[in-house]
C-alpha cells in the first residue's frame, strides 16, 4: 500500500527464490534486527528482558520445533515438553561432566541428544496415524518426566531432581545478567529459524506437506514417507531440545523435571494453533500472544479489580480465556495469526483494488 | 545520446542502428522475456549477435537481398529479432495478425507466398502448411505437439541458431520498405500498410525527442506487431533511443507482469487503455462501500487540491502501483482518443495520457513487393502530415 | 506406432481381491513401449484397480507385474516411482494446502540429490538443484498452459485445472509410464479436448507411454492407439480401438450395463 | 500366589474405574467422531458441582438430578457454541477444540467451586474383606457393580430404543443419517449429555476415592491407553481395555515397580498401549479401515 512493489522483478531463479522479495521488506528485517540488538538491549529493563522477551523468544523457538512436526508435517504431538526436557537436562550433564567444554557445543549436544528420543518414540508413527500417535508422544511426556525425578544421576543427585544453569560464559564474555541472556537467546534462536525456514521452503518441506496433506499420492510421488516424517521427529525434537536448554538456563535458571510437564507442551500446542500451523512467522506471533496475555490480564485485573479477585481466580479466569481463544481461533481462523498477516499482505497488495492476483 | 545522425540519409535502416546501439552500450540490456517465471534478459550485444546468427540462418535457407519473411506470431523476442535479421539480409519482414480469424489467414497467406516463414507454434504452422506457403524454410518458437510433423523446412528457432554461426557479410543495403502489413478488406481484396525505414525512423525520432525518450526507459511491448502503429512508436524508438524492451510472460499474465515490471514506456491504443480502467472498475470494492466512496472522491478530476493531496499516498499512488504505472513517464495513446471517462480516469490518477496519431493508410492493391516503395512513399507524407498535427 | 516396440509393460494372470471380493480376475496384457493405452469397462470393473496394482498402492494375490524387463509380485509405490511410473487419481489427489508450482515442484522429489542438511544450510549442491528443479517444474508449467496460476492455491483453482496441474505433478517426474485414472472426468467438451491435446503432446513430446482410464468412448478410439476392455474384473477384448469397437462381447458388455 | 491374585484382582476392579471414563469417550466419540479430551474435566466438574451442593446441604438425590441437569445445560451449550461451528472439519481441529474446552471447563469449575479437596462419602465403606481367600475391597466391588448397571443401562439405551438407533445412523454415515431427518444437533446434545452423566459416576467414584479435586480431571490421562487398547469405537472394548490396564498397571507396579523406583504408573499403561498398537493398529475391537485410491 504504501511501499511501491512494481519494478521489483527477478531476473533468476535465485532471486526469485528469496525470502524476502521486496527491498521494503529487507531493510523493515535490518532495521528490526539493527533494534534487536542495539536498541532494545540499551533501554530494555531487566523485567523485560527475563519476563518477557527470553521467554518468547524460547517459546517461538519450541513453536518452531513443533510446527515443523505438527504444522508441516502433520504429525500430531502432546510430548514437546518431553523433548525439551532431554535438552534440557542433557546440555546440564555435558557441560558437567566436560569440563571445559564450551557453552554452545553444550547446547548442540543438548539438541542432538534430543533427537534419539524423538525418532524411538516418532518410530510408531510409521504404523498408526492420528490419535493413536497422540499416545506415543504421550508416553514420551510421561517416561521423561518420570525418568528424570526417578533417576538421580540426571540431576547430578540434587534434591527432587532440580538442576541450575551453568556459567554462562562464551569466550570470557558472561552472560548470566537479564541482558546477557536475551541476547544469547537472540543470536541462538535467529540462526536456528533461519535454518527451519530453509528447510520448510525447500524439498524436504515440501516432502512434509505432501505427507501431511495426503500421503498415499505423496508415497506414489516417490517421497520415502518413513525417512521424511522420521527426519520431521529428529529435527523437530532438536530444535525442542535446544529450546529445552534455553528455557531451563537462560530463562528459568533453575528447573525440576516437572518443570517440563504437559501444560508445557500444550502451551507449545498452543502457540502453534494461535499462530498458525504451518507458517514460521506465526510461532513468533503465537508466542508473543502466549506471552502477553497473562501479563496483560494481571496488569488489567490489578488496575481495574484491584484485588477483588485474587490470584488463584485469576488463574483459572486466564484458563478460561485461553480455552475460549483456542477454540474461537479453531473456529474463525484455523490458519491463525499468521493467516491474518498473510490476508493483511494480500490486501496491500492489491490495494485499492480488492482481489488483485 | 548520439544516433547515427537522423534518418535523412538514406543508407541508413532499422540495421544500423542496432549495429549502433550494439557498439554504444554492448553490455546494457537490451530485451527482457518473462519467460517461465523469470525475466530472462539479452544484452545489446547479444541482440547483435544473435540477428546476425538468424541473418545465416536465413541465408542457408536461401534468403536473400529483396526477399521477404513472413511473421505470424504475438509478440515476442524471436520475432523481433528475426525480422531485424531480415532486414540485416536487405529483405523485408511481412506482418499478419495471429488473432484475425482463420478464414481470413487462409485466405491472406497463399496470396503473399512467402518461403521464409517465422510462425509462433503449432496453430500458426498448421495454419501456414495449410496454405503451401513457407516453401524454404519455417521457423517456430514453441516445439509443443511439433515434433512428430515430417516437413523438412520446418525448423527449431533454438536449434536453427545453435547450429550457426554469425554471417560474414556486412548488414545489406536495405529497400525502402521495412515492414509491411497485410489484411483482407471486406470484400475480400488485399490491402496492405507499409513502413518504410525512413518513415520508421523519422518518426522514431520524433518520438524520442518529443518525449525525451533516454535509454534508461523500461518499454512494455504487449502488442507489437499486432500493429504498426506499435512498431513506429517501439520498436523504432528502442533502437534509436537504445532502452529495453520488454516483453510479458502471455496474454494472461501481462496485468501481473506490467505490475512487476512497472514500466516508463508504454503505448496502447484506447482499447487498451479503456480494459485497464474496466479492470479496476470491476476490482474496486463494492458501490456503497465506505472505501469506495473515498476513492471515488478522490478521483474525480474536481476534487479539491487538498482531497489530492491526502490521497496522494493512500489511494491514487497505490493504485498506480498496482496498475503497474507508476513509473509510466511516456504513456502513449496511438490513434483514436480515450472516451471521456477513462480519459478522466487516468488523468485523476495522475497519468498522464499522451495522444500519438495512428496513420493505418491501408491500400488496397495486389501483392508484389515491388509496388511497395510508390506505397511507403505514399504512407511516409500522409504520416508526415499527421505528426505535424499532432505537434 | 507401425513398428513392433518392444513391450515396456506386461501383467500377466493378475488376480486381486479385498477381503474375498474379487477386483481382478486373471487379467493380463501388455503395453509397447511410447504407446498410449485406454482401458475401458463399465464402473467397478476393477479399472482403478487395475492401476493400483501397477505402481504397487495395491497387492495383487496372484500374477505378477514386468516393467521395463524387471519382473515382480510385490511392489512399494515409492519404488515404483523411483522406476519411472507417474500417475493421477480419480479423484484429485493434489497437496491441497500448496502453490501449484510447489505441487509441481513435489514431483519432482526423486530428482533432488540434495541432502536435507545442504538444503537447511544453502550450501552444496542445495542452491543449484533448487534451482535446477524449479526449470524443469517451469518447463511442464509451460508445457500445459497453466503460467498464471503459478502462485494460486491448488485448492481454489477450477476442477478442470486442478486435473492439469496433477498431470503436471506426474509430468514433472519425467516418467517413462503415465497411469492416468480418468484424466477427463467431470469435464465439458470444450476441457476433454484440451486435456486429450495435452496427453497427446506428452506422449510425442517426451515419448512418454501413456495407460489411461476413459468412459467417454469418443475420446477414448481418437486417443489411444491400444484398448483393454474390462467387464466385471475380466478382460473380454484387447486391440486397435478398431479391433474393439468392432467386437461382439464388448457391445453386448456395453449395451449389456446401459439401461 | 494368592497374593498374586489379589493384586490382579484389585487392578482389574480399579480398571473398572478407567473404564467409566474410557466410556464417555466412547459414546461421544461414536455419535460425533469428536475424540473428547475434555472427558476428564466433565468429570471434575460433574463431581465437584455435586459435591458442593451436597455441602449446601442439599439432599442427595436431589443433587444427582440438579447435577445431571447442569450437565445436560453443558452438552447444549457445547454443541451451540462449539460443536456446531465446526461441522466438517478434520477430526485434528475437533480435537484440538476439546482440548480447549476442557481448559474453559477446569477453569470454570474452579473458578466456581474453589479450588480446594473435598471429600466425598458415598456411604460405602471401603473396609477390605475377604472372599474365597481373597482379600476384596468392598468399594472396588461396589464401583464394578455400578460400572456394569451403567453398561448395561447404556447398551439397552443403544440397542432397543429409538434415540438409540438413530445415535447408532449417526455414528455409522452423519450424512445418511440427516437425509432420513435425524437431527444431527439433537443427537449430538444428547450424547454429550450421556457423556456427562457416565462422567458424573465416575466422578462419584473417583472422587468418594481420592477426594473430589482438581486431579481428577487428569485420569481422563489415564483413559487414554484404555481406548487405544479397546478401539475408540466400542464399548466392550473400553470395558475390556480398563481391565486390562487397572491389572496390568497393579501388576507392573507390585513385581516391576520396585526394580524401576516406582511411581511407574504414569507411563507404564502408555507403553502398554503402544505395544498394543504396534500388533494391532485399530486397537482390540475396533475395526481397520481399507484405504481407497
């Protein structure tokens, strides 16, 4: 609408292949990149960055690991918590038990160990579909949970198997301050979207949504339907792992087994049906509003009811409302925020005109 | 920039001035294709090669000085470059319109008996194999559904021009006559149009420098060839003034390609413009709706300065953007004028419309390429005249 | 076709049955290498079927399939995809949720060589066989006419065009054998004659042997150089749509299932 | 040995337990193809409504009815709200809406009864004794008996009469079912409705076991595996798959239990199903379906 898109064209395949095909948009990237980093770490309060910020920022992340299975490649999950869990508590025993080894490796190896977990318990997907696959993330999310309380060792023989972050130190740099993690959550979670987002637009993204959208044709086609949606659960779980990681050191800083119980995953289920399954953009949308909305209904409830009602109403007075959104999204818009973004698109697009190719 | 200095002398054609351009700014772009979903680009120097490439290949097919070649097909580079490639041999580029309808093709074609054909893709080659003309040598772009056809002339452009290599000979001094167009009048008889390369070339140039037409203007040519008209106030001017040329994807896609390619030049006849301003009619929200009331206001031509002004970034800018004519500098109108309300239209969006007299002086008389000359000579006073009108 | 090819196809004592019911009965015939091949039969004469059991979605219990010299009883889809066999549904069976270009761009998976890491990364061969597909995905787009649409979701296009853009998913593959399962159902004159022209073009294009499904007769004797007729799982003729039209059993099956 | 038997028999009367709640689901699963996460949270409130009447000294039968008819207001303002909106949609979504709707439910349910445990004492003594040498739980006796009434009265309501029927034309084709005039909407209110009262059993039970709280919601957690094992589709297979897991479970937690460190039973049914699902992918009794090309 208001930024010119004529006399933008591609000249190849490479640049019409782009992520971002107008120059509005690139710099709109730069410039919110250029804040991320500069301005927002200036003037952002410490209550931001530790309350706000980090946890979204982990949580888009943790959407992104799930959309990618349950958004592209159709595999329904209750067990996100699980995973993030393994790399969570993994990344704690590595950087534990390596002395020395560095923080970022600690958290790769946290990831990676996740992976395992997600292809034993993604292997059943190969036989049963649907519901019955709820199951098999299921008892990953109870298996883990139980693991970790029942065997000491993980928690390096804590008291109820609570384990705390490690120094957060890269090169002699610390960040264990509100500050230093954000950005550390920043420049781990960027790259790694950036990663998925390849993926999704590629081959083996394509492979996923042919799976997801009818896998009999997809099978016919000559996609390897075992390889493709093993490959969902393994990439999947590594990027929920590394969140796990984040979510245990540079958010909560410390962190019980049950920390990772189901509310979590179907927080991340929820991020992902608000956003929009199948849309990268949207676990940041999603997450954002995860985020936000308690926030916003405490600072709401504290103004105007002031303590009429107290925390614990509070509580189930936001399940409630999360509950009415889920299925108001479900309803009137199944693709989610992301869909809304993309109509939004659309429209300026074409504007005036309505409906312009 | 600096033409070889204007048409007046005689020697100089179509030819020579892409041999110019070729040498002036050999690396600039010189033709763009939507083609498969990108913009496929030719430099100047590839155009040049390239015509002298197709020069051989025509050559081979035993075309020489005085002869002429056949071009049924919508717009597109290969026709382009062969008819300059005719030309580059002393020969002539013969037009018909893809479009008019087959009875009128059937009969047309035997009459003109050309034997060196360029026929876009299987309708038109059936169409000239019907009619036994394209004796030596027939040239298509399109291969779809051709390739089991047996006759020995028919010939692959790509193939045919990755076979040769660039002919020897200097460009051929050209006759007068560089295009001509051929119709069937009602009753059946022949009539033909010529443009001459003088008469091309004169009017070139007053287009460049009427418009201040430079080379870094984006030219869209949806429908050249179709007309002459089209020829006189592209082609020309692309080779005098060296800019690019661009050609859309198909007939469907050219609202979206113009959109993406924003165009400086462009020029359509009223038809055109006038389906441009019923698109967006037909696209605007709904009468009655609050939006378009505002658009509505903001475009009438008596809307007050301040109504412009607001609306300038929310509405009329943006729908130039979406027309794809944003960047339009030289939007040109050949021939009859716009009807009222698109002239309005346009106007209150900011285009500014730009009349060019359209002198189709058809004759209708047998075809032999020798008349010609007494025709373009003809054509080139009465156009004279009109552009002095329109001055 | 004048010369004898050699036969890229043959089936031989094709049995299938779900559960008891019997789909195919002892069917067997063959199909020369770059000819097109109409079945034909009243519905439930186990013509989808029939297909199924070819790029192996079904089973067949008895009889076995030789493609292109290589002889087998059972077969993965996948593997007989990555053979060279490509093919539509009856009923669209296209990635709802994508482009047309990325639909078209699916079928192209068996011809991507890169791996999902290089493809994460855009490193190695990623870029360049993105690049290299989305040419050849162009080319069939152009191939069948279908350029605007490019960037539309499949769900909303026409039915008609949604029948092309499957074919060019199957095209994109650039198989050796094509099943298409009633490539024109559901469409009006006007749509079967372009969808026919376009089977045609493939099939002298590309030299792609063609099997395909049909009910409408007409098209079927213009199209197809060879018929099998089927009749409640059997086959009852196999010939020069000549040879066929001209057959007692097959009118008598016709007329036989009409009124 | 007859230790043996005894856990057995105590696990298999406590499945009897799962199954209550495996058959809400089925019912509704059945008529609507909804998989109904908010089973268990039906159940917590069912009991907690009921249980905090009974402390507004309200009499308890009359407690049961005025329970019963909240329930039945739910399932209308269910299928009104929900339900009705989300016709032809993938069963993923309806899920996924459940799952929803079982946050709105907890959330009202304690929003409205307040969040603390309440007992509950169904005048059943739950003193053990013995039979044939068996040690027996009265109240695990008790429960299976009211589990098997419930069965049957369910399966009477399935099999003789009209509502019955069509509920059963409505489970096999919807579509079918509305064109011979069932109307869909009813149908759908009035499972729900039988949902909610086999949740209110069950919520009985449970609750006069572990206390009316907010836990209960979570053994709609534990019918899970029961209906994987059972078939989401029959009865008699939630039946069975609740006996099979209650023993199952006992056992693992008695001899398995003490090498592991206990607390097994939250995973162990899980891992049990999925073996199940691993042989046989449509569960015991429910039944495979052809895919069609």
């Amino acid at each position: 609408m208001f930024y010119l898109e004529s006399g933008q064209f591609s000249t190849s395949y490479r640049q019409d292949q782009r992520i971002f095909r107008l120059w509005q948009a690139r710099l709109a990237l730069v410039l919110l990149l250029a804040a991320a980093y500069t301005v927002v770490p200036w003037l952002g309060s410490d209550y931001l960055f530790s309350a706000i910020l980090i946890p979204f920022l982990v949580l888009s992340l943790a959407g992104v690991g799930l959309n990618l299975l349950t958004g592209y490649a159709g595999q329904l999950s209750l067990g996100s918590a699980a995973f993030m869990a393994v790399g969570a508590f993994a990344t704690y025993n590595f950087l534990l038990r390596l002395p020395g080894l560095p923080l970022l490796d600690g958290f790769l190896l946290g990831g990676l160990s996740a992976v395992p977990v997600g292809l034993v318990f993604g292997l059943p997907s190969l036989r049963i579909k649907g519901f019955y696959l709820l199951v098999s993330t299921l008892a990953a999310q109870f298996f883990i949970e139980w693991l970790f309380t029942q065997v000491p060792w993980f928690a390096n023989n804590s008291s109820s198997g609570v384990i705390s972050a490690p120094a957060l130190v890269i090169l002699g740099h610390h960040f264990n301050t509100p500050r230093g993690s954000y950005l550390l959550t920043l420049s781990i979670v960027l790259p790694l979207v950036l990663l998925a987002k390849n993926l999704v637009r590629g081959q083996l993204g394509r492979n996923w949504m042919a799976v997801r959208d009818m896998d009999t044709a997809a099978a016919v086609i000559g996609i390897p339907i075992t390889r493709t949606k093993l490959l969902a659960f393994a990439i999947s779980s590594f990027l929920l792992g590394i969140a796990g990681a984040l979510w245990a050191f540079t958010y909560l800083g410390t962190v019980e087994p049950h920390g990772f119980d189901l509310n979590l995953s179907f927080q991340i289920l929820f991020i992902i049906i608000i956003g929009g399954m199948g849309s990268i953009l949207g676990n940041f949308l999603g997450a954002a509003f995860i985020v936000l909305l308690p926030i916003l209904l405490s600072i709401i409830s504290s103004a105007w009811l002031g303590d009429w009602i107290q925390a614990g109403q509070l509580e189930n007075l936001q399940k409630i409302l999360f509950g009415c959104l889920i299925i108001v999204f479900l309803i009137k818009e199944p693709e989610g925020l992301a869909k809304l973004w993309n109509t939004l698109r659309a429209r300026a697009h074409g504007w005036p005109l309505s409906y312009w190719n | 920039m600096s033409a070889p200095d204007s048409a007046s002398d005689g020697a100089s054609s179509l030819v020579t001035f892409l041999q110019h351009q070729s040498r002036q700014r050999a690396a600039a772009v010189a033709l763009r294709h939507k083609k498969r979903g990108i913009w496929q680009e030719k430099r100047w120097r590839q155009v040049w090669t390239e015509t002298r490439r197709l020069a051989t290949v025509l050559t081979q097919a035993g075309f020489s000085q005085g002869d002429s070649l056949l071009l049924l097909s919508h717009p597109r580079p290969e026709a382009l470059l062969l008819s300059l490639a005719a030309q580059y041999l002393g020969g002539v580029a013969l037009v018909l319109d893809p479009d008019s309808d087959r009875a009128e093709l059937a009969g047309l074609l035997p009459q003109l008996g050309a034997r060196h054909v360029f026929a876009e893709s299987q309708t038109q080659v059936d169409q000239v194999l019907a009619a036994h003309s394209g004796g030596a040598l027939i040239l298509y772009a399109d291969a779809r559904g051709l390739a089991d056809y047996a006759q020995a002339q028919l010939c692959d452009y790509g193939h045919a021009l990755a076979a040769v290599g660039e002919i020897e000979c200097e460009p051929q001094a050209a006759p007068a006559e560089a295009f001509v167009f051929y119709r069937l009048e009602a009753d059946g008889q022949l009539a033909r149009q010529v443009l001459s390369h003088e008469a091309l070339l004169s009017a070139g140039q007053r287009v460049v420098a009427a418009e201040r037409l430079s080379a870094h203007e984006q030219a869209l040519a949806a429908r050249a060839f179709a007309a002459g008209a089209q020829i006189r106030y592209l082609l020309a001017p692309w080779l005098i003034a060296g800019f690019c040329l661009n050609f859309p994807e198909n007939i469907h896609t050219r609202d979206n390609d113009r959109r993406e390619l924003g165009p400086t030049l462009v020029a359509g006849t009223r038809a055109t413009y006038g389906r441009l301003a019923a698109l967006v009619e037909q696209h605007l929200p709904p009468p009655g709706s609050a939006l378009r009331g505002l658009i509505d206001a903001a475009l009438r031509p008596e809307a007050s300065w301040w109504l412009r002004a607001l609306s300038y970034y929310p509405l009329r800018r943006p729908l130039c953007d979406v027309l794809g004519l944003n960047r339009a500098r030289a939007p040109l109108l050949i021939g009859a004028p716009l009807d009222e309300k698109d002239q309005r239209f346009f106007a209150a969006l900011g285009v500014r419309v730009r009349p060019w007299p359209d002198s189709n002086t058809w004759q209708r008389q047998p075809a032999h390429p020798a008349h010609a000359a007494a025709g373009s000579a003809l054509w080139t006073a009465a156009d004279t005249q009109h552009l002095d009108h329109a001055r | 076709m004048t010369s004898i090819p050699r036969p890229l196809l043959r089936l031989e004592h094709i049995s299938l049955s779900f559960k008891g019911v019997k789909a195919i009965t002892d069917i067997g015939f063959e199909v020369a290498e770059g000819e097109i091949c109409a079945l034909i039969g009243p519905n439930g004469a186990g013509k989808s079927a029939l297909l199924n059991v070819i790029n192996g979605v079904y089973q067949p219990q008895q009889g076995q399939v030789s493609f292109d010299g290589e002889v087998r009883r059972h077969m993965q889809p996948h593997h007989a995809a990555r053979r060279g066999i490509a093919r539509t549904f009856q009923n669209i069976a296209l990635f709802k949720g994508m482009s047309v270009l990325d639909n078209v761009l699916t079928g192209r998976t068996l011809k991507t060589h890169s791996s999902w890491i290089e493809q994460a990364l855009r490193i190695g061969r990623a870029a360049a066989q993105e690049t290299r597909q989305r040419e050849y995905a162009e080319k069939v787009i152009e191939f069948l006419r279908i350029q605007p649409w490019r960037n539309t979701l499949v769900g909303q296009l026409p039915y008609g065009l949604q029948k092309r853009v499957e074919l060019a998913r199957a095209l994109a593959a650039e198989p050796r054998l094509l099943l298409l399962d009633e490539p024109m159902a559901g469409m009006n004159q006007q749509e079967k004659h372009e969808m026919s022209q376009f089977i045609l073009d493939t099939n002298r294009e590309f030299g792609t042997t063609v099997v395909l499904i049909e009910h409408d007769i007409g098209v079927v004797m213009g199209l197809s150089h060879h018929v099998v007729v089927l009749d409640y799982g059997k086959k009852i003729a196999d010939g020069s749509p000549d040879e066929v039209r001209c057959n007692p059993e097959v009118i008598t099956a016709y007329l036989g299932t009409k009124h | 040995m007859s230790f043996f038997f005894e856990v057995l028999l105590g696990g298999v009367l406590s499945g009897v337990m799962y199954s209550l709640i495996a058959i809400g689901f089925v019912l509704i699963y059945k008529a609507s193809g909804v998989f109904n996460f908010a089973q268990g949270s039906m159940v917590l409130f069912a009991a907690l409504t009921f249980v905090s009447l009974l402390e507004r000294h309200v009499p308890f039968w009359l407690a049961f009815v005025a329970t019963l008819l909240v329930m039945l207001l739910l399932a209308l303002l269910i299928e009104r709200l929900v339900l009705r909106h989300l016709l032809h949609r993938s069963p993923m979504t309806l899920f996924m809406a459940t799952l929803g709707l079982s946050y709105v439910i907890e959330g009202g349910a304690q929003a409205l009864w307040g969040a603390q445990v309440h007992g509950l004492d169904l005048g059943i003594a739950d003193e053990p004794f013995t039979l044939a040498g068996l040690m027996l739980s009265q109240f695990d006796l008790f429960a299976a008996a009211i589990a098997l009434s419930l069965v049957i009265v369910l399966s009477l309501l399935f099999n003789r009469t009209r509502v019955g029927l069509s509920l059963r034309a409505v489970a096999d084709d919807p579509l079918a079912a509305l064109a011979i005039g069932i109307r869909l909407q009813r149908m759908w209110v009035l499972v729900w409705a039988v949902a909610g009262f086999v949740g209110l059993v069950a919520g009985l039970l449970w609750g006069a076991r572990l206390g009316v709280q907010f836990s209960l919601s979570l053994i709609v957690l534990k019918a899970l595996p029961v209906l994987i094992i059972g078939g989401f589709t029959s009865i008699a297979g939630a039946i069975v798959g609740g006996l099979i897991i209650g023993a199952s479970e006992k056992l693992a937690e008695v001899y398995v239990g003490p090498i592991l460190g206990g607390g097994i039973e939250n995973w162990f049914p899980y891992v049990l199903a999925l073996l199940f699902l691993l042989i046989r992918p449509a569960g015991l009794f429910g039944e495979a379906a052809i895919e069609r090309v």
